[in-house]
C-alpha cells in the first residue's frame, strides 16, 4: 500500500476507443475523405520529386483516356487484374489466405502455352475452348495443391502458396530456356510467337478476355450470393465447427473452392498470355496476383466494386506510364502514390471502428452522437 | 494496515461511466466496499459487472467518474497499477501457466531478483497458513484440479500485497463443496481486513458470502442493500427490475419408449486424452434427461460424439436400434437428432455470427431443394415465424445474429432446433449467460418439446435448475458416469458428491446407516 502514492498517474495523453456503429452515409463521407486525402499526400510527394502535382494527376488521367488506344490499354491491364481479383475472393471469403494468385497465374498460361505451341493445327475455335480449359485446370491444380496439404497435414497456406509461385516461375523459365525455346531465336532465350490460329480474337478493338471477365464478374456474384455451394464458402469461412456441424463436408468444400480460385487465376494467365502477350514469358503475371490481393479487400469482396477498383488501379498504372515517358518519373514513383491511396484507405477503416479520446476532455459527445 | 483506514471506503467508485460503441455497459455506477467487508455484485449477464471490475483491474478505462482508492483518487492505466495500488483481479478463466508449478506462477511477474525457490515457498506456506489456503507449492499447475488452480489464483494475488480482492464468478467452475470451502477462504480473508468483491449470479451464494450487495442492472447501479435484510425473492425483483416467479414446471408424462441408447460408448479428445470412458445410459421420448458435471467433464465430447463431429474409440449410439457411430453430420441430422450444442460462446457453432437469421435458417435445411441455388424464401418465412413466435427483438432478419442480445441468439437457435421438429434434442447450456426472463422462456420451450414426446438432454451448469427440470439427472465426471438419479428424489448434496467422484462413499455410508 505504501509505494501506491508513487503510482497514481495521470491518465495516457490518447486513447483509443471503439466508436458506436456509423451510418452508411457517414462512411462513405470517411472513405471519400481519406481518398481526398490521399490525393493531397500523394500532391506532396509529387511536389517533393519537383513536378507540378495538378499536371501530373491531369497526365494520369489523360494519358488512361485521351485517345481510344490509349483506353484500350487501360483495359487490356485490366482484365488479368479483374480477373485474378475475382480468383482470390473466392478463397478470401473462405478465409483461405490464398496468395498464390501470381503462381496460379503463370502455371494456368503455361499450361495453355502447351496447346499453343504444340496443337495450333487444331479448329480455331476449339483449341481456343481447349486452351481455356488448361489454363482454368492448371491454375486449379496450383490451387489444389495447397488446399490438399492444409487439409490433409493443416500446412499454413499462406507460405505454401507463396512459395507455389516461384515454383510456377522457375517453370517457366526451365521451359524457355530448354524444351520450348523458340528455334528461330539464334540462342536468344524465349518462347516462340504463338500462331494467329492460337490467339485470342478482338472484339471492339480488345482482345475478348474483357467480356470473359464481365462474365465472370456476374458468375462470382451470382455463385457467392444466390448457390449453395456460395453459402457453404461463406459458412466455412465464418467458422468450420459451425459447418461440420450443420453437416458441411469441410475438406471437400476447402478443394472444391481452392481448385475453382486457381481456375480462374489461370484463366487470367491464359487470357494475357494469348490475348495480350501473345507468347509466354516469366511476366506473364507481372505481380498482377499480389494486386489482385489488395483490389479484392479494397473492395471487401464484392464483385462489382471489384470491378470499379480495378479499372481505378488500371487507370493510375496505365497514367502513371504516360507519366514516365512525358516527365521522365519513372514508375516507381505509381508506385508510391499507389502505396500512399492505400495508406490511407485501409487507414480509414481504423476510423471507421474507433476514435481517439483525449486526455482531459471527457466524451460527452458521445451521448449526443447516439441521439443523432 | 493502518488503523484509521478501515474506517474508509478500500474502494470508492462515483459515477462511472464506460461505452462500447453504441452500448452503455455502465452509467454512472456507484459502488463502495469497506476493508473487512465482502460485497456481492449481483445483475444479469449484460448488466455490467464484468465491465466495472475490469475498470478496476485496469484493463479498461472509464470514459468518466472518478475511482478513490483507500480515500485517495487514482487512476488506474493498467493491471500493473492496480496491483500496486493492492487490487488482485481472480478472473473467471484462470490465468496461469500450465507447465508452471504453483509457485512459479506465483511469483510470476513480481518485481526484484527471483529469490531462492525455498525462501519462496516459505512465503508462500507463510501466507496460505494466515489465510487457511491448502497448496503444494511445487506441484504443476497442469497436475491440479480446478479448485487448487484457483487457490493459485488467490495466492498469486495476495503475494503480490492485494488487500482488495476481485472474484469474477469464482464459483462456477466449483462443486458445491468446492465452493463452500473458497467461502471459508474468504470469510478468513475478511477477518484479516481484506476488501472482497465477488461478482456473481447465484442468489444463494450471495445470502451465504456477502455483507451487502450492489445490484446492477443495465449498467446503471440500481440499490445497495444489506444481505441480512434480503432474501432471494427480493434479490431476484431488484435484479429484474420487478417481481418473477421462480418455479419451473415439470410436466409429468406416461412412460414410454427408449429412443437412444449408448452402449459402453468412449470418446477421445482431438488430441488423444480421454473424454468419454466407457458409459452407458438411455434417453426415453418425452423426458429431459438432465446431465450434471464441473465444466470439462466430457460433456462436450458425449454431445459431439452423438452428433457425429467426434469419432468414437468403441461402443454404440442405438438410435431405434440403429447404430449412429461411423455416419456422417448430415446422416444424423436427417434421422432427426437434433443438437442445438451451444459451446462456450453461443455463435461458436450453432450459429454463424455474421450472418442474418434468414441465412442461419438456412444452415441444416439449405440443401434440400434442386438445383445448384439456395431457396431464401421458405427460410426467411420461418425466421419472421419466429420472430413472432417467441418475440425475438431484432431489427430485421437479416441483422446480423451477432448483434442480438444473448437471450435472443438463444432464441434464435433453439427455434431454429425445434422447428425442424426433432425426435431428440440435445442442449448444452441453453441458459448460458441469458437474463432470468429469457432462461425461463427457454425452459417453457424444452417442456414444450417434452410434452411432444421429443428425447431432450440438457447439460446444464446450475444444479438447482438441474433438479427442477429434469426427471432424470445423469451425473459426469471426468468422463465416466458417477450416476443416475431421480432428479424428484435426490438432493443437491447428493449430486455435488457425484460430481466430485466420491459417490461410493454416500453409498456406503447409507449401507452402513
């Protein structure tokens, strides 16, 4: 009792306390603040780097719009994104950390690479069908694998699927440097050009990935919202004793769920190796699978905000290289700026649930803020 | 401890107030005890106990009020703090390290050069004696039983120099005779001039323990009365806010058939232990079969196991003669066994928090229908149903179930459970953290389903209730069976011996008489 007088302490200078719930008008006011803010920090950093914070925004949106090309890129980046996105929210909303997207990217083109390069004699049309259906098994397998491990072993999927996604790269590169190097190369190590037989057609201009992944957008929505097998994701992923004991067969709806993200992972694969790139090469996926990460919880697993925060995300990439070639930023500098509007979006979600408290002031507005 | 100090208040609390968010967990309570004296905090779960001792133990911090502490104000920022300012917080789920022996735990977290083992355990053996604790300082804590971890618990307070005890719910893990020696305990700490709080919901242990009682409800400080002007009746009316009847029916129905029957059934945990150890016993149609045991006895695994979640080693669960073991969730449920088992936290696995009561209909019956799409509308009709039907408070059905009060998921779930019209149901503590009213409604419905002829098991903590509803009582522990008993003859005594695996010895006793 004696040592207590040393210990009656003020209170702490902040603290943190969780705030009654908000209105839906009153968030959305919150996340378009912090994305105003976000404009301003990332005005500073431009400001910093010397350039002219109002033309380097113009330029980004400009250079994503200015001419039909010019939109055209915009989307053509961002169909492998959309549709990763929509890949990962699957195993998102079963709290499966898949982050193996980037892997189940590559192996999906790789395997849609195969039938390219060695059946592009076959009816167009047919080996386009065939060649989507490898790039939607392979990207599965590369699901599969770690979904088996965790349920069989209870391996931690998140490093599994990391680690998944060099083995997918190193692949490719074995391939190219070996069994598939182009024989026309002179040495040089690449994979052949794909046939015109073995690409896919255009359609207003883009190649017609952009309509599979509105297809999808739909298909995602629909499958995670009105299936039962959408259900049974959202249970398993809320809590697993709750869907063993409603008589959900866990193991089974873990696989089934992983081997369709991967699927359509690899369909995006297969979709930029021969819609866009018209070859494989070791950036097929280009880090695409890591975004994808960050567009689907932005989105909070929504479809159809997906759809809208990937076309942002295509429009401030695409910008941003316009950006580079006029002002000479390099790149990296997007990447800043796209590291600061995620800074301060996911930031906004702290105050979304909580607030600051003071010392000395004590919440009365609290009460009020109930009220109104 | 100075003399002019127990004149004071050990604690006074004014006009504390703390918010979750939109919650007000508590308004401007006012609470005092006195060195030398034990107050009980009585209230419903949700009224706000917990919170205005966590406040105390600094592990929240009122958003206003102010705390005086021996006659001073302070203010509490952490755990460290209170315990310098001598407040020990004894919580409801042990805080200790399993691999530890006591006194190791004991010490744990003092300040200064670990002194030799034996000068410890000296102090230790010093202190229990002056307090009439038993403990075997060097005994591992993952060898004791519940009641000697709590005695730890205690001893890890009062080493640390707390004269303000804090028990949260200190005897719901306790046999009956458990409890009435943490009571011996506690009247000795008295005598030596320790301020005691003791929070709990029992109205009986509060007449037995306590000076006086401060009574919560809703998070504001209703009265503070003496116990020695009080009886339960009024305890209950201040608790409620107005008068309850405290009787539960028991409905007397004809003998009729077994409808499960488990045969030498023995059940491991996942991780390999013993749950089950070989029992045997039989649940008839229109009977609730009450099943009494401490927390942990095999309770949940015999649930589990019946339900198909856990496999068994050996044995047989005869549904109508027709073995259970070995079939799968959905095979069961489709048989008509129902198991609305509610673990610790009510939406551990009954339910699925997030979701609204349309989509928590949903999870037994969505795969009935063709076709690869859900049906929502037989399952949003059911939950408007029961909505009405046994007035669950909700803004809509697809609130989120989280955001229900407790007596209202348990509604929810049990609904759900009953609706599916079971042959067997099988509840594990229905009335877990529910407010008195709610416990009763919940009572109504399982002697609803018994007049129904439905098999219903209910594994209940309160023995008391236990009595009441029940027509059999089946007692467990550590996962054997210590007896089966007319629950219209036996006593609480009778149980509490069962409990603790010394039922041989009634029966000799009464040979013997």
């Amino acid at each position: 009792m004696s040592n207590s007088t040393e210990n009656v302490q003020n209170e702490p200078f902040a603290r943190v306390i969780k705030r009654a719930e908000l209105s839906a008008g009153k968030t959305t006011l919150l996340r378009l603040s912090a994305v105003l803010l976000s404009l301003i920090a990332g005005g500073v950093f431009i400001a910093c780097v010397g350039q002219n914070p109002f033309v380097i925004y113009g330029t980004i949106l400009s250079g994503a719009f200015r001419s039909m090309m010019a939109f055209q890129g915009t989307i053509k980046l961002m169909i492998p994104l959309l549709i990763s996105s929509l890949g990962v929210t699957l195993a998102f909303k079963m709290k499966f950390w898949n982050i193996g997207a980037e892997g189940q990217i590559i192996f999906g083109a790789t395997c849609a690479t195969f039938f390219a390069l060695f059946c592009s004699g076959m009816n167009h049309v047919l080996l386009i069908i065939v060649m989507f259906l490898a790039g939607f098994i392979g990207g599965g397998l590369w699901g599969l694998i770690p979904a088996i491990f965790k349920v069989k072993y209870g391996t931690n999927e998140t490093l599994f699927t990391l680690m998944l996604n060099y083995i997918a790269l190193h692949i490719v590169s074995y391939l190219r440097d070996g069994p598939w190097m182009d024989p026309e190369s002179q040495g040089f190590p690449k994979i052949a050009r794909f046939d015109k037989n073995a690409s896919l057609d255009k359609l207003c201009g883009i190649q017609f990935g952009w309509l599979i992944a509105l297809i999808l957008v739909i298909f995602v929505f629909v499958y995670l919202k009105f299936c039962k097998q959408g259900y049974e994701i959202s249970v398993v992923g809320e809590s697993q004793d709750t869907a063993r004991y409603a008589g959900m067969n866990v193991k089974k709806i873990v696989l089934r769920t992983m081997f369709l993200s991967g699927g359509i992972c690899g369909m995006a694969g297969m979709i930029q190796a021969t819609g866009s790139d018209i070859t494989l090469t070791t950036s097929v996926a280009g880090g695409v699978g890591f975004t994808a990460i960050i567009v689907a919880w932005l989105a909070q697993l929504n479809p159809f905000s997906i759809l809208i925060v990937s076309f942002l995300f295509s429009v401030l990439e695409k910008g941003s290289s316009v950006v580079q070639s006029n002002f000479g930023l390099s790149t990296d500098c997007a990447d800043v700026l796209q590291g600061i509007i995620l800074f301060f979006i996911l930031g906004c979600e702290f105050f979304v649930r909580y607030r600051f408290v003071f010392r000395n002031k004590v919440p009365k507005f609290n009460k009020k803020e109930m009220e109104g | 401890m100075a003399q002019q100090q127990k004149t004071q208040y050990a604690i006074e609390c004014r006009k504390i107030t703390k918010m979750f968010g939109q919650v007000i967990a508590n308004d401007e309570i006012d609470l005092n005890v006195k060195y030398g004296e034990i107050l009980a905090l009585l209230g419903e779960n949700g009224s706000g106990k917990t919170t205005l001792m966590n406040m105390l133990s600094g592990i929240y911090h009122p958003d206003s009020g102010q705390i005086f502490i021996g006659g001073r104000e302070v203010k509490i920022n952490s755990p460290v703090d209170a315990m310098n300012l001598g407040i020990g917080m004894i919580h409801q789920h042990f805080k200790l390290v399993e691999a530890f022996r006591a006194m190791d735990n004991i010490v744990l977290g003092t300040k200064g050069k670990k002194e030799k083992s034996k000068t410890t355990s000296e102090k230790i053996k010093q202190i229990s004696e002056t307090y009439g604790l038993e403990i075997e300082p060097e005994k591992y804590v993952s060898d004791m039983s519940v009641s000697e971890k709590q005695t730890v618990e205690i001893l890890k307070v009062l080493y640390k120099g707390a004269e303000i005890l804090i028990l949260d719910e200190p005897t719901a893990v306790l046999t009956p005779q458990e409890t009435e020696k943490l009571f011996a305990i506690l009247r000795k700490m008295r005598e030596k001039g320790c301020a005691i709080i003791i929070i709990t919901h029992k109205l009986q242990e509060v007449l037995a323990i306590s000076d006086r009682v401060t009574i919560l409800r809703k998070g504001k400080s209703i009265e503070t009365v003496n116990t020695a002007d009080c009886d339960a009746r009024k305890l209950t009316e201040l608790m409620v806010g107005r008068p309850v009847s405290l009787e539960i029916e028991r409905p007397q129905m004809p003998e009729t058939e077994t409808i499960l029957k488990i045969v030498d059934l023995s059940v491991n945990k996942p991780d390999g232990s013993k749950a089950i150890d070989d029992i045997s016993f039989e649940i008839k149609r229109g009977e609730i079969l009450g099943v009494a045991g401490v927390a942990g006895s095999g309770q949940k695994e015999l649930c589990e196991a019946i339900a198909g979640l856990l496999p068994s080693q050996k044995g047989a669960i005869l549904f109508q003669k027709e073995n259970l073991l070995g079939k799968t969730p959905s095979e069961i449920i489709e048989k008509g066994v129902s198991m609305s088992f509610v673990p610790e936290d009510r939406l551990g696995m009954g339910l699925v928090a997030s979701m609204g009561m349309t989509d928590n209909m949903l999870l037994k019956s969505y795969q009935k229908g063709k076709g690869p799409f859900v049906n929502r509308k037989p399952a949003k009709d059911l939950a408007e149903k029961l909505i009405g039907k046994l007035g669950i408070v909700t803004p809509g059905t697809e609130t989120p179930v989280r955001l229900l009060s407790g007596g209202n998921v348990q509604k929810v779930l049990l609904g759900r459970e009953i609706e599916a019209s079971p042959t067997v149901l099988i509840t594990a503590y229905p009335v877990r953290g529910l407010d008195i009213n709610s416990s009763y409604t919940v009572y109504d419905l399982l002697n609803e389903q018994k007049k129904k002829n439905v098999a219903v098991m209910y594994i209940g903590e309160d023995l008391d209730v236990l009595l009441e509803l029940s027509d059999r009582i089946m007692v467990l522990c550590h996962g054997r069976i210590t007896g089966i008993v007319d629950a219209r003859s036996t006593t609480k005594e009778e149980i509490g011996m069962m409990m603790t695996g010394e039922n041989n010895m009634i029966d000799t006793g009464k040979e013997a008489l």
